[in-house]
C-alpha cells in the first residue's frame, strides 16, 4: 500500500459519520405533530390565497375593460359635442384612440351607429358583455387572457354611463391587459405570501405556544414517568382549559399509579415474608394445639376458663396466616362448578363461623331443594367470612340490649331468572358509614373486627370467579346486609 492510500485511508476514518449522527442526517418524513401543523398551516394558507388571487384577477380584468369603456365614451362624447367639421377625422379618431381601443360603436334606439372603424383583424374578437355576466364567467375571464394569444382581441359591451343610449361597443387587443394582469398577480401574490407567511408564522407560534410546547411537556413527563415510576413529575400549570386539565388528570393518574404500585411491592414482600415463616408457623401452631389438647384434660378450674380464649388465640392466628396468604396469590383456581344445596353449604359455613343455636343463631330462609352452581370450597369461604364477620360485629356491641337475645344472622335465597340470589343479613349495629364506601378494600376492618381485612376482598374476587357478584345492599343500626349472586342450575 502506498503512501498516499494509507493517508486516505486515515481521512475517511476521521471523517466517518457515527451511527447515531448517520440516523440524524438522514432526511425522515415529517411524522411529529409540530411538523404535521407546520404542513396544515402552509396547506390553509395556500388556499386562502387562492381564494384571494381568483376574484382579484377578475375585479382586475372587469375594471380593465370598464376604463377603456369609460375612456372610448368620454371622447366619443367630446367629439360628438363639437360643431360639425369644427374637427377632422383624423383628430376624431385619435381621440377615440385614447383609451387603447381600436373600434367604438354607439347603439341608441335601435341603430347602431360606427364612430371609429376597426382596422382589420387576423381573427375574430372574442365577446364579453359585462351587462350580463355571471360570477363563473368573471373568474374564467383571466384564465383565458393569461393564456391567450398575441393577436387575441376583446369585444366588450356595456351600457353608456355619460350618453344616451342602448349599449356601447369597443374593441381593444388583449396582449396589454395580459401583461397589466400578470404584473398585477405578480404583485398580488408577492404581497398574499408575505402576508401569509407573517400570518402563518405568528398562528404556527402560537399554537406552538399554546398547544405544542404544553404537549411535548406532558409527553415528556409520560416518557419520564415509563421509565421510572419515581421520576417526579413537572408541577401541572394552572391553566383552565383542556391542556391544563390533561396536565392536572396526568399529574393526579401518575400520583394514583404510583401510590398502587407502592402498595403492590408492599403487598408482594408481605407474601414472600408470611410465604418463609408459614412452615415454622404452622408447626408452631400444632404443637400449640396438640398441647391445648392435652390441658383441656386438666382438672385444674383456672386452666379449663383459660383455655376457650386459648383456642380463639390459636384459630385467629392460624386465620390470619390462611388469609394474607390466600390475598398474596396471583390469581384464585379456577373454580370446579358443581350443583350445591345451598341449606347443606350454609349449615356447614355456619358451623366453621362460630354460629351456635346458644349464642348466635343462623336462620333460613331457602326454598327447598335450592341449589347453586359454584365450587364448594369457594362458596364455604364466601358464607363463612361473611357469616363469621356479622358473628363478630354482633359480639362486639357493648350496646345490645337484652331484648336483640345474642344475635340472629339470617340466610335467604330465591330465583331471578338464571341467577340465584342470596341474601345474608344480621340484626347487628351495622357498618360505620366511613367504612362502608371502601368495605371490599384490602386491609380495611372496623376497629372491633378481630380479622385482617381481606376476608370480604377474597370473597368479592371468588364471587366474580363465579361469574357472579357480592355487594352491600344495607347497612344502619338495624343490621347489615350483603348480596351474594351465582348461577343456579339449568
């Protein structure tokens, strides 16, 4: 390799383009919103302009051809006025010659009368009476001038405005008027652009003020925020129209979506904390039971009234570990539908909820042979949280009356189309209005509630696993009561 292409060499490598400078560089299609607007307003401009050009040249050409009317009639006036060979023809005919036409004809009451001669013509004049002329022939008029040719003439028709009678006539050649029009769409256009683009200059800054540079904000704060959640965000401007109001709802939906995202890392490092510790705890939690049992045997008075609080303590922790761990799934199984007797679920739901004919009591109120479609072990959650939450609402008022007895819950059920409903109320003080709009969130329990407050979160989620629904029909001091919806049968 000689000298001179190792040299070359070394310049092209120092003149390489980077990769990303190459992407630059290379000409792109305008796919922005600033560009697109660019485009829209130099499209609305253009047709604003012709919208302007296109009558002007008509008014231009009209006014053209009505001064050189005006100008043969005044002088055929002056030359008809003069004694009788007080001018000769020549003169006269200069005269008539001053306003650029080259034949004048006079009709009054019928006769038309020749006041200056048309010389001969290669070609027939072309014929525009302005008396009648309608706004599509006005604006064709120049097209057809601009494009004539040199030895075109016009034989244009107008009623006298200084004399009497019918109609004047002149004939005049066109290439004058075709090269006055283009001077004057010259001008025109070069004043309409500069017009224009000022125009169109001071619309794109403001909309660029006013709508893109709002909008390329709020696109860079979506931008920020896909990246990293904890980007904080520009404080929302205080404007009151629609950019304002997207910049504030923005601001307010990032803020939400944070806030849930928090709670859900929250949530998911409390599941893999209970996940770690539930085998200890469950063993814990046997030999806990396994040596209750052994003491529910003691004669001993003080052990036997300990040990009821005991086995409450116990099912409450083995409780609290089943549910946070049932909340911290992913998703809930599929449910096996099968044809459930709702009075068996019920009776079974209200053993495992603590209802006792003693204490408090379950009701029913169910046709017989009513059945659900469900999956039996998800029904028994939803009936036993929802029976063992009034059981523990009803225990805990300090304010029940000997006359309420210890508390019914009562259990209804009845058709409605496909759909079976049942009811489940309680004669308890009801849910406290501050709870009830965010009862079925997570983690949200009355302050005498003894649960972790998912028991009627797990519940909903089941329910809609159905298909079907829970809801809270009603509360007060009369009672609380939920709604519970599932398939029946076919």
């Amino acid at each position: 390799m000689s000298l001179g292409d190792d040299l070359a060499g070394k310049v092209r490598e120092r003149l390489r383009i980077p990769a990303d400078w190459r992407e630059r560089l290379t000409p792109h299609a305008p796919d922005g919103l600033s560009s697109r607007l660019l485009l829209l307003t130099v499209a609305f401009t253009l047709a604003v302009e012709a919208l302007i050009i296109a009558p002007s040249a008509a008014s231009f050409h009209e006014r053209w051809l009505s001064d050189r009317l005006q100008a043969a009639e005044l002088a055929s006036v002056g030359v008809e006025a003069l004694p009788y060979n007080a001018v000769d023809d020549n003169t006269a005919e200069s005269m008539l010659r001053i306003g650029g036409v080259s034949a004048v004809a006079i009709s009054d009451q019928g006769v038309m009368r020749q006041l200056l001669q048309a010389p001969q013509l290669t070609r027939a004049p072309d014929f525009i009476d302005l008396r009648r002329r309608g706004l599509a022939a006005r604006l064709w008029d120049p097209v057809v001038t601009l494009n004539g040719k040199p030895d075109r003439s016009i034989r244009v028709r107008a009623k006298p405005r200084y004399r009497s009678g019918d109609f004047i006539d002149v004939v005049a050649p066109a290439e004058p008027l075709k090269l006055e029009l283009r001077a004057f769409l010259l001008n025109s256009l070069l004043v309409s652009m500069l017009i224009s683009i000022v125009a169109g200059a001071l619309l794109y800054a403001g909309l660029a003020f006013l709508v893109l540079q709002p909008l390329r904000r709020v696109t860079r704060s979506i931008e920020g925020f896909a990246a990293d959640v904890e980007t904080i965000a520009p404080t929302p401007s205080d404007r009151h129209d629609e950019i304002g109001r997207v910049e504030r709802e923005l601001a307010r939906m990032q803020d939400e979506v944070r806030q849930s995202l928090r709670a859900r890392s929250r949530l998911v490092a409390l599941g893999e904390a209970v996940a770690k510790i539930n085998h200890d705890l469950r063993n814990m939690l046997t030999s806990a039971q396994m040596a209750s049992e052994r003491l529910a045997s003691s004669a001993d008075p003080q052990v036997a009234k300990a040990m009821p609080r005991l086995e409450r303590a116990l099912g409450r922790a083995a409780a609290l570990t089943r549910n946070v761990l049932d909340y911290g799934k992913s998703e809930e199984p599929a449910p096996v539908l099968i044809r459930i007797p709702l009075a068996t679920a019920a009776a079974g739901a209200a053993e495992d909820a603590g209802l006792d004919p003693a204490g408090v009591r379950l009701t029913k109120a169910i046709p017989a042979r009513f059945a659900v479609v469900a999956d039996s072990d998800q029904l028994h959650r939803i009936l036993v949280n929802l029976m063992r939450n009034a059981r523990q609402a009803i225990e805990a008022d300090s304010t029940r009356g000997p006359r309420k007895g210890k508390g019914v819950i009562r259990i209804a059920a009845e058709a409605d189309g496909d759909v079976a409903v049942i009811l489940i109320a309680d004669d308890g003080p009801g849910i406290p209005p501050r709870l009830s709009e965010r009862l079925f969130e997570p983690f949200v329990s009355g302050k005498a509630s003894e649960g972790t407050g998912l028991g009627l979160t797990i519940s909903r989620e089941l329910a809609a696993n159905h298909g079907g629904e829970l809801r809270l029909v009603d509360t007060g001091p009369k009672g609380t009561t939920f709604e519970i919806r599932l398939p029946l049968p076919l």
